[in-house]
C-alpha cells in the first residue's frame, strides 16, 4: 500500500480529517529528517506521531527544560514520546538569563519562544536534522495574543498542522486514532503566564507557583490556576469545581498550604477559573499553551489547565486525592471538600 493511502492511526477517521493528517504526514515525509519541538501536550505529540509514522527513526522529539517547565510536564513528555515510540531529547536552558523576558512585557512570549526554538535548532543541528517542526494548529493564528508565533515565523519552523489546515477538534481526533493517552489532555502554559504582565519573572515566583498548584491538583482540583501578584496568591477554580473551594475547610487549608510556599497572602478569585487574567487585553496567558512550555508546540490558546490540569506531581494517585472519588465528591457522593478531611504536605 502507497504512503498516501495508508490509513492514519487506526483508520476511524472521518475523511476531511483522515485526509488532512495524511498530507500533514506526507509532508513530514518529504524531509530528511525532523526534531519536533515536544512538551508531551496533544499538539505536539500528534506531530510527534504523525512524523515517527512517516520517517521512523529520522524524527526526534526534544522537550527543553527550564524553571518554567514544572517537573512533572517533563516526567510527561517523556513517558509520552515513550507511548509514541519516537526518540526523546531533552535540552536546559533558561529564560531568566535573558532580561527582555525577566522584564515580562507584552512580548515575553516572544523571547522565550526564541530561545526555546533557537535551542531545538542548535540540537537538530548536532543531531545532522535540518528542519524543527511545531505543533501549531490551525486555531492558533485566531487565539489573540500571540507574540509566540511571530518567533515560528521568523525562525521558519515548520508547523504541518497548521499547514494542513487541522483544527484543535481534528488534532484530539487523530491523538485518538493514534491511541494517545493525550488525546483529551487540556493544555497547559508555562508558569510564567501565572506572573501578572510588568511583573518580573524570577526563579522564586516560579517556584512557589508551581509548588502552590501542586498542592490543589493533589486535591483532586482539575481547572485552575495560582496567580502570583507579588507575593498575593490569587486562586482561580474552574466554575464546576468552584462549589468545593467555597467551602470553610478549603479555605483554611489552602491558606495554610500556600503561605507555607511562599505566599504572604492568600486570595480566592469569585470569578473563577479563565485564560488570560493577567495577560495584555486578557487575550489567553500570553501564548497558547506549549509554546510558552514545553516546547513552543503551540498546544491550544490561552494557558488551559493540562496538566494544566498539568502535572500530577508527586507520590499521589490519579486524582491526587489520598481519600474520596476522583472527582472530589465525598463517599456519600456529594461534591464538596470533606471538613474531616486530612490535606497533605
């Protein structure tokens, strides 16, 4: 059977979508070899797949490591790249080093994405690969602010799906036909996007972010996001989950909880969980998702909890939650944080 006609993934998709993730792979394969820029998110890992379906060992996946990568996004990346069966690279470097993005402006997305993909094309280059590719989607050039992608264009990254012509909904569809555990995975924007735009960006801010929204996701939280205003933690929980953070036993333990990471003080935000609070024109948190993470893999707009819901971090089960259901409800089914409930450091 010819290349254009295999079946992408399992073959259950519709036609329109079948065919544009067959160009997209035909035009991987048309390259000698591709590094793709890799956080681990649906974006990148459906180019990640399509391209290890059409080169094999000639594509590589590299994830670039930084303080505004939380671990756990890496641990992820590197157990999906494993699922996909494509090589996975890592690389270090550090946004902080620059001052036009510890200055955090309204281009802070910009200079990191340009260090980010200047890194991955330093790797391909040692790796004998001539082309970086992204994950940007076809949604992507809509989503509002994005300084992120003038960096893709300027630094002539390949981004097939945008070239194809494939949308978010299409790209969920083929991580399914390719039996991704991704595939429903909400995005996720590096944490610099929690630090208000004029706010400078420093490794201790980062720091007490991530450890902060580790603690709600080990409570079983799924949409939110610690906002630091100078050491004011403002916590926003998406309007299903928001219920259980109104509760008396919440907000004793997350003050407790957050103020032990750093935070002076502790807020929660009535309006909930939303993209872009603290970014210029509250258009999304700067970049879509893996573009400002993981690997400018251009993962949906704004800074949607994926692991933003992002990261299941420590020893905790699936949910993070030590007792109760998955969903947080109490065993006798009711939502609501359990006032005799034990929260863990």
């Amino acid at each position: 059977m010819s290349q254009n006609a295999r079946a992408v993934g399992d073959g259950s998709l519709d036609p329109g979508t079948a065919a544009k993730a067959a160009s997209a792979r035909d035009a991987l394969a048309e390259r000698d070899g591709v590094l793709v820029a890799f956080s681990g998110g649906v974006d990148s890992a459906v180019v990640a797949a399509l391209a290890a379906d059409a080169l094999g060992d000639d594509a590589v996946a590299c994830t670039a490591r930084s303080e505004t990568l939380p671990a756990a996004e890496l641990d992820d990346a590197r157990r999906v790249a494993s699922e996909i069966g494509i090589r996975h690279e890592t690389v270090t470097f550090s946004e902080l080093d620059d001052p036009n993005f510890v200055v955090n402006d309204g281009d802070r997305c910009y200079h990191c994405r340009t260090m980010r993909l200047g890194r991955m094309y330093e790797t391909a280059t040692e790796l004998g690969i001539d082309t970086v590719c992204d994950g940007t989607n076809a949604d992507d050039p809509g989503e509002g602010h994005r300084p992120g992608l003038r960096a893709v264009e300027e630094l002539d990254v390949f981004s097939p799906l945008l070239d194809a012509g494939i949308a978010k909904a299409e790209v969920r569809a083929i991580a399914e036909s390719y039996d991704l555990s991704v595939a429903d995975k909400p995005s996720m924007a590096c944490l610099s996007s929690r630090i208000p735009t004029g706010l400078e960006v420093t490794e201790e801010r980062l720091t007490r972010v991530e450890k902060a929204e580790r603690v709600l996701r080990e409570w079983g939280f799924e949409g939110f996001r610690v906002r630091d205003h100078d050491g004011l933690a403002r916590v926003e929980i998406a309007p299903d989950e928001l219920e259980r953070a109104l509760d008396p036993a919440f907000a004793d333990a997350v003050h407790e909880h957050l103020t032990d990471v750093g935070f002076e003080y502790v807020t929660l935000d009535m309006a909930g969980y939303r993209t872009g609070s603290v970014s210029p024109g509250g258009e999304g948190d700067g970049e879509p998702s893996d573009t400002c993470d993981a690997d400018a893999d251009g993962d949906d707009s704004g800074d949607d909890t994926d692991a933003d819901a992002d990261d299941s971090d420590d020893d905790t089960d699936a949910d993070g939650d030590d007792s109760g259901d998955a969903d947080g409800s109490d065993a006798d089914g009711t939502s609501g944080v359990d006032l005799g409930r034990s929260y863990p450091r």
